[in-house]
C-alpha cells in the first residue's frame, strides 16, 4: 500500500511535469500580440490558410520588453502592437526584419505613417491620447492639450505611466511635440504636474479612477475610450483634442526571419490587411477593435468619429523613437517619482 | 569506492551550481565593466528603499523581540495564537495582503481621506513592511532565545534581584537577538518585491527591486543599468548580513548537557490581554482584514470573463514540481553531507550561503542574461522557470529537511541492511517513514512559495504560461480587483486542497501496519 501511495505520486508529478514542460509545437507561426483581435485573427488565419499560428497575448510594454530580453535568438515570428515609435526603438536595436511591403489602397494618413526602411507594416490607428469625462461632470470639456494646464482642471486629470503602458509614450510625445518638442516641451508636462496631474499603470487603472471619482479627466488611448464610453459606462463621453496624435498598430518580423516563416508570416500581414481580416478585427475583438483602418478597403467601427471632423497630428516615428529612453527616464525621474 | 560515488555526486552538485547560479550572477554583476555604464544615476530607489528599510527595521526588530520573548516563555491560548500569526504573516504573499489593502482604498471616499493619502505613499509602504518583516525578526530572535538557559533567571529569583535590574540584564541578554533581528529586517525589507510591485506602483514611491524590474521588464530595456542597482542591493544584504554574523557570535551561547531552557510560565492577566491586543493589531492588519477583502471584492460581479483563468492550475503544477526538484537537491546535498566529501562540501555550503543572501529578483537577472545566447537558450523557457525556483528555494528546503535528515540514525539503515532488507523497502518502508512527516511539511512550504512566487516569474515566465503572482499583480496594475481577488483565493484553495490531498496521503502511508496474527 505504501508503495502504491508513493508510486502514484511519483507518477503524478512526472505526468504535471510533462504537461508542463512538454514543448510547443514547432510548425506554424508564433505571434506576439498586444492587440485583442489577434486570437480571433489567428484562428482565422489558420482556417483559410492551413498555416497554424499559436497567439501569445502580452501588454504592449510587455512584448517590447520581452522582444527586447530575447534579443537576437527570437521565439517569436510575428510582432503586433501599438506605436510606431516603438518598432523604431526596437529596428535601431537590430531586431527587425526590413524591406516588408506596405498595403495596397493606403490611404494619406496610411502613406505618413511608412518607414523609410519597411521595418513595420502600419496596419490601423488609434489616438494616442484622448480625454474621457463624465458626461454629468461640471468641469467644462477641454479642447486642446493646453488647457490642461488650467486652473479648472487642477488635481482633476489623470493620465497612464508611459513606462509601463506602451501606448502612452507617443501620448507624452504628442504632448511634448505640441509644447515644442523635446526637450522644450518639458515645461508643459511640468505645468501639468504643478497643475496636480496623476499618473495611474494603464488605461483599465486610470479609466477606473475617472469611474470612482478620483480624477475627472482621463487622458487615455481613445480604443480604450471609445470602449469604455459605449460598453462598459455610458455616462462616459470622449473628448478628441486638437491635435489628436495618430498612434499606428503595427507588425515586425525579427532579423533573421527566412524560409518558410518569412513566406507565412508576409501572408499573415497581407491576411491583416484583406477586408476579410479587417471584418474580424472589428468584430472579434474588444477595445483594440475600435480603430481606423489604413487602406481604402475597409471603414472603422460606427462609434469612431469620421476623420475628416479631428485634427490629426503625425509623430515623426525615428525621432521620437530614439528620444523614448531619455524621454520616459525624465518623467520617471519629475513628474512620476517613482524613477529610479 | 564509497568516497569516489561521493565525491562524483558532489562534482555533479557543484557543477550544477557552478552552471545555476555562479555563472548567471557573475554574468548580471559584470555587465556594467564590460559595458561601461556610468552609475551616476538611479540613487533615488537606493536610497529611500534604505530609509524604509531601516525604518522598519527599527519598528519590527523590538516588537519580533517582544513576540519572540512571549511565545517561548509565555503558555496559553495567547502564546499559541501568537505563534500562528507569526506564520500566518510569514506565508501570507506579500502582494496579496497588498492587494486586500488596495481594494479597501480603492473607493474613492476613503482613498481621499488621511488614512487613504497616508497609504498610498510612504505610511502604507512602512506599514505593509513592517508586518512583512515582523515574523522574520521574530524567528530569528526565537531561535537565540531557544538557545538561553534558565539559570540566570533561577539565579535573580533566589538572589531577590529587583524588577528593574532583571529587566536591563535582561535587555542586555536579548540585545544581541534584537540587532540580528534587526539586520534580518533590514535585507528582507530591501529584497521585497511583492509590495512594491503593488502599492509602490501606485503610490509612486521609487524602491529599488521594482526599479530593477523596471530596467530588465519595461520599456526601454537597460541591463547594465539593472545590474549596478543589483550590485547595491548585494551590498546591502552583505553589510547587514555581516553584522548579523557578528551579532550571533556576540551573543553565543554555552550549550551543555546541564543547560535546562526556561519553564514556560502563565503571564499576568495583564501582560497577557496586552500581548493579546498586539497580536490581534498584526492579525488583523497582516491576515484578516486582507483577507476578507479580497472575499468581499471577489463576490462582485467581473467586468469581463475571467482573466489569467489557467493561472491557478499552472502555477500549482509549478510549485508541486519545483518543490520535487528543490526537496530533491536539498536531500541530495544533505547526503552528500553526511558521506563526508568535505571540500565540495565547503563549496555548496558557500553557495547555499550566497544563494540564501541572492534575492530571487536577481538570480532572474542573471539567468535572462546567462541563458540567451546559441549555447544555452534557455530564456523563455518553462524549463528555465522551474530551475529558477528550484535555485531559489533550494536552501529552504535544505533548511526544513536538514535537522530530519540529520536526526535519521544511520545505524538503522545498516542494521536493515544486516538483515537483508531490499534497498526499495529501507528506502519507502523505514527511511521514508521516519521522514514522511517533516517532508510533507517542508513539501507544502516550498511548494506555497513557488506557486505564490513573484520575483523571478515576472522575469522569466514564458510568454503564454503567466503564473499566478504576475496574473495577479497584472489585474492590480489594472485596477481590476475583482478577478484579482479571485484569483487570490482560487490559488489559496488549490494550495488548501494540496494539503489536505497530502495529509490524507501521509496519514494511509503512516499508518501502523496490522499485526498479523502469529
């Protein structure tokens, strides 16, 4: 009996550490993901194509980081996320493939939006940074990024950690650019913080603080509003300042990609941009599914506004991106705190 | 031959280490030479994590001395109580009591009042710290005080030496106990991760292990940076590990066969309902309010459907299969011991030692920059996570499994062997019998660390296999309490329903045998 005992656990934990260690299948494509749709844009994928893509679903700062650490041995084949400043980041790293083909049918913004090098493919945007109140609040709607600075909105407006939420550094660069650019845009974020700006980890966090009072603006990305506004609390309305920065979702390839991978992933990238591919990423995913398309091909969700009626503003990604460390170490360091 | 096998497993050993912990360290603690990274900056997070820690240790070192005092002299329901919830602090994941802080002054009302300002800056950080560190400075002073003798008490009493010079001979006595209290309290406090990664995200307060998550996890990525940060926070483990050692030798005690420890003694009433306010303060801020917040919370409604669900389960598998690994090493060590190959010996000890002051924030470190590379390309790895907490909790369980081991007669394994008992029935039916016991209970501890361990799961958890400690500071991050909540208490559960499968398993293994009839 005693052994019994002690054979059967010692069977079960080879079999959890089987389960737990056996590997993953190596044919197919690996994505990495920080967008909502990728999942349902996988398996689709999959279908239509034969060609298995196993999702691994990270935060945005998250995958850059993890991209980053893994450096040039990739787990990875496929990179999907939001900033352009960022794939800029990791392309001056040596980490990305070049040369990859941009859409057929781009639109104007679309065409501001390509690298010079093909590093990334845009394939949508959002807004960087928007403002998000409730429509009941008494505090009068902001329309531009200087207002901010007011004295109505002081102690009131909350923002994301751009060191921890990826999407917020072209929201930071927005604002500084509009300020006049690094470093003397610095003033203005530095009158924010006089002006008793809050800084909250991310969207979700800061989106929660507006709903439990403690701040009564938020300034976050505008899928992440727009979501937020018209599934999950109508007493939210979205605020799109003038200028509202262009934030491109974006896929890179790792350096070294070839073969086959290199043949599937491009097919992966020509299916996210096919109407077929755009009608999921509008209808399979959540917050991320709120974004405005890049090619002629396809319209946004009915909730965003049309562009003609916002002042879009472009960041110029290489300058941007190679200002993000310097950039994120100075607001870690005077308005957050908590820099190191 | 004996000593050849011996030596060979030690060799064995040693390599494993060299290749697990040496090499990754000094791979991490070079990176600024080779890089040239100026250490200039980044002295903000040393220096008030310093402040905090000393702080707290100057709070926690006397009150565990006080505990400590108690629960070896003191007998009662007090006493025992006070006990349990030094170890229910010492288990309790320190993310988790930070989590049931969090919801609670997460409503705006409260969070505005002074109490909700206090916590979310320095105040909360020092409160959470010093419950954290309470059990450690309590331990260790319980471990010098099981050591004291009953004469200088016996002595004062027949002498008629008055109250207040029994109390400052006393002080005297306990003083060497509180100053490595004291120490313990400052490098555990500097080592934490859990509360940082939680409250001092959101309260904006720089401390130095989340910064060095910071530089190795978010964007932009700076190795080297991370690395000098590393480096002071090894200093500072080594400073105060230094005056612990010295503290210890300061206070060494006599042990001799006449030596008769203290009798335990039922305090006054009111020294009695006095420790019972104090324990039932740290019971009620470290375990139970936490902890029925996060019940509460966990019974609203969720926002969506449940996030990081497999998370449990995973990290369930993760800790049962680590604590295997660790027990495993830690028994093989305690073995190699014991046959006597002493110069590798000396070396794993050394390593046990160094591993112990590593905080497992940097060993993470040092494995994502050791093992991802062409020779070794581990990183990203399940593998390389479930050798991370073995290396991590490996001296644990060294710890827990060294005074059963050592107590194991090994005249009852050669007088088995006399009468010819097979090697699998001295192996289940007499060793493991005499063992079951105190292995089960080290089995369970290590195997709650693990599954609650944060540190190096945030460093090296492969993208897609999130454990339980990162899903639940993610969802914190995310101001999403409810599934955090759930979370939280899902884990507990699972690990309650381990325990429970365990003793039920040791109770049948245990069992006395039926005599058979002659």
């Amino acid at each position: 009996m005693r052994r019994l005992i002690a054979a059967g656990f010692g069977v079960a934990i080879i079999v959890i550490a089987a389960v737990l260690l056996w590997p993953a299948s190596t044919a197919g494509l690996v994505l990495y993901a920080a967008l909502d749709y990728a999942p349902a844009m996988g398996k689709a994928f999959t279908k239509k194509t034969g060609i298995p893509v196993r999702v691994i679903r990270l935060s945005t700062g998250a995958l850059l980081a993890r991209i980053t650490a893994e450096g040039h041995h990739p787990d990875w084949d496929i990179g999907w996320f939001d900033g352009a400043t960022a794939a800029v980041s990791l392309d001056q790293a040596g980490l990305l493939a070049h040369g990859l083909r941009p859409p057929v049918q781009l639109t104007a913004t679309g065409r501001s939006m390509l690298p010079p090098d093909g590093a990334y493919v845009p394939t949508g945007f959002t807004l960087a940074g928007v403002f998000v109140m409730n429509k009941s609040s008494t505090l009068p709607p902001p329309t531009t990024w200087d207002d901010l600075a007011a004295p109505p909105y002081h102690g009131v407006v909350g923002m994301n950690d751009p060191a921890i939420s990826g999407p917020t550094y072209p929201a930071l660069a927005g604002m500084l650019k509009h300020a006049g650019g690094w470093p003397q845009g610095k003033g203005f974020i530095t009158a924010l913080k006089a002006n008793g700006l809050q800084v909250f980890a991310k969207n979700d966090a800061t989106l929660a603080a507006l709903r439990n009072g403690t701040i009564k603006l938020a300034i976050v990305q505008s899928s992440a509003a727009v979501n937020a506004a018209n599934n999950i609390d109508h007493d939210l309305t979205v605020i799109y300042p003038r200028p509202a920065y262009v934030l491109p979702n974006v896929i890179v390839l790792p350096k070294g990609l070839h073969g086959r991978a290199l043949r599937e992933a491009k097919a992966f990238i020509a299916f996210a941009e096919s109407p077929a591919g755009q009608a999921i990423r509008k209808h399979e995913g959540e917050g991320d599914s709120y974004y405005w398309p890049v090619t002629a091909r396809s319209a946004p969700r009915h909730a965003l506004p049309a562009l003609t009626t916002l002042d879009l503003a472009t960041l110029d990604a290489t300058r941007w991106g190679a200002r993000e460390k310097s950039v994120l170490a100075w607001f870690a360091h005077a308005i957050d705190g908590a820099g190191s | 031959m004996k000593f050849g096998a011996a030596g060979l497993r030690a060799a064995i050993m040693a390599g494993l280490i060299a290749t697990f912990f040496v090499y990754p360290l000094v791979r991490l603690l070079v990176m600024p030479f080779l890089s040239g990274h100026g250490a200039a900056g980044n002295w903000p997070a040393f220096v008030v994590s310093l402040l905090l820690s000393v702080g707290t240790a100057i709070i926690a070192a006397p009150l565990g001395a006080v505990f400590a005092l108690f629960t070896t002299m003191a007998e009662g329901p007090v006493a025992r109580a006070a006990t349990l919830t030094l170890w229910g602090l010492f288990l309790t994941p320190s993310y988790m009591l930070t989590t049931g802080w969090m919801i609670i002054f997460s409503s705006h009302a409260l969070r505005a009042t002074l109490a909700g300002q206090a916590f979310f800056g320095v105040g909360g950080l020092l409160m959470l710290y010093v419950v954290k560190a309470l059990p450690f400075s309590a331990l260790v002073a319980r471990a010098t005080l099981a050591a004291a003798d009953s004469a200088p008490a016996e002595a004062a009493a027949i002498h008629g030496v008055p109250f207040i010079l029994r109390v400052r001979i006393g002080l005297r006595l306990l003083a060497p106990s509180i100053a490595v209290g004291f120490a313990i309290a400052v490098i555990e406090t500097m080592q934490e991760f859990g509360i940082p990664a939680t409250l001092g995200v959101t309260s904006h307060v720089p401390i130095l292990t989340y910064a060095i998550y910071q530089h190795l996890a978010e964007t932009p990525t700076d190795f080297a940076g991370a690395s000098i940060l590393c480096w002071r926070l090894i200093a500072v483990a080594a400073v105060f590990g230094g005056l612990a050692m010295a503290c210890r030798r300061q206070g060494a005690a006599i042990q001799h066969g006449r030596m008769r420890p203290p009798a335990r003694q039922r305090p006054t009433l009111r020294r009695e309902l006095a420790f019972a306010a104090l324990t039932g303060l740290f019971a009620l801020v470290g375990i139970v309010i936490p902890v029925v917040a996060l019940f509460v919370r966990a019974l609203q409604p969720l926002a969506a459907s449940m996030p990081h669900a497999g998370a449990v389960l995973r990290s369930l598998g993760f800790g049962m299969v680590g604590a295997t690994m660790s027990l495993g090493v830690a028994v093989l060590i305690l073995r190699l011991r014991a046959a006597g190959a002493r110069r590798m010996i000396a070396v794993l000890d050394v390593a046990l030692v160094a591993n112990m002051a590593v905080p497992g924030l940097v060993l993470g470190a040092g494995y994502i920059v050791a093992f991802n590379n062409d020779f070794l390309p581990l990183y990203g790895s399940r593998l390389l996570l479930l050798i991370g907490y073995t290396a991590g909790m490996a001296p644990l369980a060294l710890r827990m499994m060294q005074g059963a081991l050592d107590d194991l007669d090994p005249n009852l394994v050669a007088a088995a062997r006399l009468h010819g008992l097979p090697r699998l029935t001295r192996l289940v039916d007499i060793e493991g019998m005499l063992l079951i016991r105190p292995f089960t209970y080290a089995y369970l501890l290590v195997a709650a660390a693990i599954m609650f361990e944060l540190p190096v799961s945030e460093l090296l958890y492969p993208p897609g296999a999130t454990p339980l400690g990162v899903a639940i500071v993610t969802l914190d991050q995310m101001s999403d309490y409810a599934a955090s909540a759930r979370l939280a208490l899902f884990g507990l559960a699972a690990m309650a329903g381990l325990a429970l499968v365990l003793a039920a398993g040791v109770t049948l293994l245990a069992a006395p045998r039926r005599l058979r009839p002659a």
